[in-house]
C-alpha cells in the first residue's frame, strides 16, 4: 500500500512542477524555475520508489494519465486555459481507465 502512496505524491510532485513551468514564463522567473526543478526531481525520485513494488506499465499508465488529467484542470481553473466538452470526456475516460487498471488488471497486485 505504501507504494500507491508513494505513486501518488509522484503524481501530485510531477502536477506541481508542470504547473510552475507554466508559471515560470520559460525559466525567466527564478522561483517558479525552483518549483519546476524540486517538483520534478521528487517526482522520479517517488515513481522510482513506486517501480519496486509496482510494474512499471501500470504505474506509469497511473501517473501519466492522473498527471494529464489534472494538469488539464490546473490549466483551467488557474490560467483560464479553455476545455471543451470533448476534453472533459476525454478526462472521464482516462478516469476510467484508472479505475478499471486498478480493480481488474492481476498486473497490479
């Protein structure tokens, strides 16, 4: 179990750091550059944690489609990026796949 904690700081790491890089207007503002650099550093460092208990296809399945999802809505709620109908079933589905990845796969236990 600790290592589906450690899979989900590595998404929330990796969500944070692509959230900065937006913020850090291409590495021209220094703070939010830090944020990029630690946010992604912690994140491979946490799925690599994730990777001795987890096969690397399902985590990596888990933390790229999680990551893409809620970038997506970070991008809408904090920058005022638009998402259409489309996105937003698009982002159900990833949910879904999650989901199903997770309940039904024996790759996961």
């Amino acid at each position: 179990m600790q290592h589906w904690l450690f899979l989900a700081l590595a998404i929330l790491a990796e969500v944070i750091g692509t959230s900065a890089l937006k913020a850090s207007d291409g590495f021209s503002r220094l703070l939010p550059s830090l944020v990029v650099v630690v946010g992604y550093l912690a994140a491979f460092y946490l799925l690599a944690l994730t990777l001795k208990a987890i096969p690397i296809g399902v985590a990596y399945a888990v933390w790229a489609g999680a990551g893409v999802a809620l970038v997506a809505l970070i991008g809408w709620i904090f920058f005022g990026e638009t998402l259409t109908l489309p996105a937003f079933i698009g982002m159900g589905f990833i949910l879904v796949g999650v989901v199903i990845l997770n309940l039904f796969s024996s790759s996961t236990h």
